[in-house]
C-alpha cells in the first residue's frame, strides 16, 4: 500500500523571466500545480515584470495563480524573499553581478601563501621583538624642541687598569745607573755582614750592623722604586688605582720602620742578656765570653760603615723619602745628610765606635755598654717615629701637621666675606710627594662688579694660596711635596 502513495517532490517555482521551453522542461512534476501553466503564460493579462524588485508597484493578479508561488518562493532570484544579488567590485569601483556563476558560490578571494621559518616575514618580526611600536612620542613636531638629545660625552681619559710588569720585564727595563744602584745595594749587605762578623765582644759593633743591615734593606727598596718608575701604572691613575702604585712605595716603607724597631729590640735584648751573665755569680749555661775588640777592626769597621752611608745618602740618594716623611725639628737644618735621621743615626754610631780604642778597659765596657743601649733606645724612637707617620698616610690622615695648623687655615676661609661656613673639610697625605685638601663651603653672593665666574676663581685662588703655604711650607720650603687644592661651592640662598 505504500508503494502506491505518490511522492511529493518541492515544487519548483517558476521565475518571470522562464521562457515557455523551461515551463515544458519542468512538466507535470509535484503536485500538479503547473498544470495548464502553458495556458496561464499565454494569457494576455500575464506581466512578465510584476514580481520584479524593481518595481515600486505589483499587479493586481499577484495574488492569484502561479505568479503568486513564485513571488513567494525563496530560492527564486526574483522572489520578494530573495536575498540581494552578489555583487564584485571591478577595477574601477564599479559593481557587477556575478549571477550564477563559480565566483557568486565563492566570493571572497583567498590566496595560499606558504610559510617558511626564517623568512623574509619571520625575520621582520622578530627584529621587532621587545621593541616599542607605534608613534615614539620624542619624534613628534610638539616635542621636537622639548626633549632634545643629550650632548655627546667624551670618553674618560682614566683607564680602567694597567698593565703589570713582570720580573723579566722589569729587569730588562733597568737602566744603567739603576744597575749599579743595585750592585752598590749588594755591597752594602756585604759591608753589613763584615761589621756583624767583626762585632764579636762589642755591643756597639753589634747595634751598627743593625743599622746597616736598615740601610741596606732601605737601598733595595729604593731602587725597586725606580725601576718600577719606568712603567706608566706606576704613576698614572686608574680605576683600579686611582694613585698610581706609588702608595706600595709606602707601605714598604712601613714595613722598614717595623724591621728597624725589631732590630732595636734585638739589641736591648742582647744586651740585657750580657748584663744579667755578668752580675754577681751566676753561671752562664755557654761559654759566651765578649773580649776587648781589636783596635784595627774597630776602625776598619767604623770607616767602611760612613763611607757607605755617605755613598749611599749623597751619590743615590737613598732614604730620601725617610725625610720627607718624617722631620726632627733639631736637625732639621743640617742639610740633606745629616738632616736625614736615618744618615744621621748611622754617621753619628760610626763616628763614636772610633773613639773605642782610645779608652781603657773600664771605660770601654761602660762605654761600649751605654752606646750599644743608646743606639738600641734611638732605633725604637725611629722606628715608632716613621711608622707612626707612614700609617697616618696609609690611614688618609696628615702627618707632621698639628691640629693647630689645620684649624688656623679653616678659620681663615671662613673669615672670608664670601663663604658662609664649611660644610667639610679633608686634608690627608696619599704618598710622599702628594697631599690633598679637599673642601666644601656654602657660597654668599655678595652681588660683586667682577661676576660670579670672577668671585669664584678668586675664592679658589685664596684657598689654595692659604693651604699651600700654611701647610706646605711655602714656596722655596724645599719639601717636595705637591699639593692638590679642591673647592666645591654651593650658593647659599637666603
């Protein structure tokens, strides 16, 4: 039964513009709607344009007969319902109707592109990668003299280290008054051991060996000083020192004056050691008798050891920097050897050894005893007296200035009309031939006809006459040391 139940297909709505051969194509398809269809289209009252959406009016027979189906029909390109026309733009901005054809299914033109990794695209963006996009608002027109370029900076002048010479290349760098400084050095030590080997029964003879063996150390170091003069990063300033290497000049320098403080020592210990074996009737635990030295040894002794030191003091110049470091008031003025305490000490043992053959056997224990302490006592007090001042410049300290001398030239900068009051003040010896003063003042304008550029550099120029020749010694002092003057001035505002 149910295979005799027709089935019922949509029916097709026919369109105006159908010709009488597409009427005959469709047949009797449906439900029989399209019957007599042919008729219907012969009609005289049949308006081919009555469902054309163009038209502003309809016919009055739209609502009757197939007209009406197909007006209603969705999938009609002339239905009411129908949707617009697909439209292309052309080339010159026109539209065109695309009607049936492959590109109404398809209108939108999509294009393959393929993709490959590190291509010309990815490249680009990746550079872009943590970079700021859009409008950079330094560039725009309003800002174009707001925020202006900062002015080129010239690199710093101070570099960041030096390089540091080797022991082969120091060597290589001596020259030849360096090297017989240097073989001198080696006579010293030698003169030095003579005097320690000839001193046996003498004190005093042992106490001058220890001197020389002082200066002798002190000779080596002061050619080690100027060989290393040859190379830049001695003297030049670096980040990593801003002083050049000539501060090492001072701690060696320290480290003498805590040799000789030893060797002081050395001697008072000795020297107690004989005392107490000698007194009353102790026993000595080993045969350690002091005889009477001989007059020739003595002398020999003494006259090598001022010879050397005069070679030493007046030819290379040793110890030099012991006197610029450290001033006795009381010799002071006896020139460049004997002014030096080093020379001095060293000249004065040697002179008084001489006079030991000349004395009886009494006089000569006492006598060689007393000189033997003296010298001893003399070495301490030097020793204390140069490390005392060389850790004052490695401390950043000032040394051979009093208080006194520093607050006097204080005072007088702020006696001066145009400065208010010191906010700092620093005054400090890096090495031997450099000291620094620096200061900080609050600036008065005074309103002044020369300027303010004017006041100021005559404001420096104060201050650095006023420390320069408070502190320095003045010019023609002869000290040899430099000084570096910096003010830091700022406008006091009322």
């Amino acid at each position: 039964m149910a295979e005799n139940v027709p089935i019922i297909l949509v029916p097709q709505s026919i369109s105006p513009s159908d010709t009488a051969e597409d009427v005959e194509e469709y047949g009797n398809v449906g439900l029989g709607l399209n019957s007599g269809q042919q008729d219907w289209i012969n009609r005289p009252e049949y308006d081919p344009n009555s469902l054309s959406p163009i038209r502003a009016t309809f016919s009055s027979r739209t609502g009757s007969g197939p007209s009406s189906a197909s007006a209603l029909s969705p999938t009609s390109p002339n239905s009411l319902y129908s949707p617009i026309t697909p439209l292309s733009g052309n080339s010159d901005g026109a539209f065109q109707n695309l009607g049936r054809s492959e590109d109404a299914r398809n209108p939108f033109n999509f294009t393959t592109q393929q993709y490959t990794a590190g291509g010309p695209a990815a490249t680009s963006r990746s550079n872009d990668v943590g970079k700021r996009r859009g409008h950079k608002f330094k560039h725009s027109s309003i800002s174009a003299n707001i925020f202006l370029e900062p002015p080129p900076r010239a690199p710093l002048q101070l570099p960041a280290a030096l390089p540091m010479p080797t022991k082969r290349e120091a060597w290589r760098s001596m020259t030849h008054h360096q090297t017989l400084r240097l073989l001198w050095c080696a006579c010293h030590f030698l003169v030095a051991a003579y005097v320690q080997l000839a001193a046996h029964g003498s004190l005093a003879m042992t106490a001058l060996s220890r001197l020389l063996f002082f200066d002798a150390a002190g000779a080596v170091i002061c050619v080690a000083v100027d060989v290393m003069g040859n190379f830049e990063v001695w003297k030049r300033s670096s980040i990593k020192h801003p002083f050049g290497l000539e501060r090492a000049d001072v701690l060696a320098g320290f480290g003498m004056a805590v040799f000789i403080s030893f060797m002081g020592l050395d001697v008072l210990s000795h020297g107690i050691q004989h005392s107490l074996e000698s007194a009353g009737s102790h026993v000595p635990h080993s045969a350690h008798t002091h005889t009477r030295v001989s007059p020739g040894s003595v002398d020999l002794a003494a006259l090598l050891a001022i010879t050397s030191t005069l070679v030493s003091a007046v030819l290379l110049k040793n110890h030099a920097r012991i006197g610029k470091a450290m001033r006795f008031e009381l010799i002071a003025g006896w020139g460049r050897v004997l002014g030096n305490p080093s020379h001095f000490l060293t000249l004065s043992c040697s002179t008084l050894l001489l006079l030991l053959p000349l004395l009886s056997i009494e006089i000569y224990k006492w006598f060689d005893t007393g000189l033997s302490f003296t010298i001893a006592l003399l070495m301490l007090a030097f020793g204390a007296r140069l490390g005392t001042s060389l850790a004052s410049m490695l401390l950043m300290s000032l040394p051979g200035r009093s208080a006194n001398d520093v607050k006097s030239v204080i005072v007088d900068i702020e006696a001066d009309p145009s400065v208010s009051g010191i906010e700092e003040a620093s005054l400090w010896q890096v090495h031997y031939g450099l000291c620094m003063a620096n200061f900080k003042v609050r600036y008065r304008n005074r309103g002044a006809t020369g300027g303010y550029a004017n006041e100021m550099a005559r404001l420096r120029e104060r201050v650095e006459s006023l420390v320069k020749n408070r502190l320095g010694g003045g010019y023609g002092s002869g000290s040899g040391v430099r000084w570096e003057v910096s003010l830091q001035m700022g406008l006091e505002k009322d």
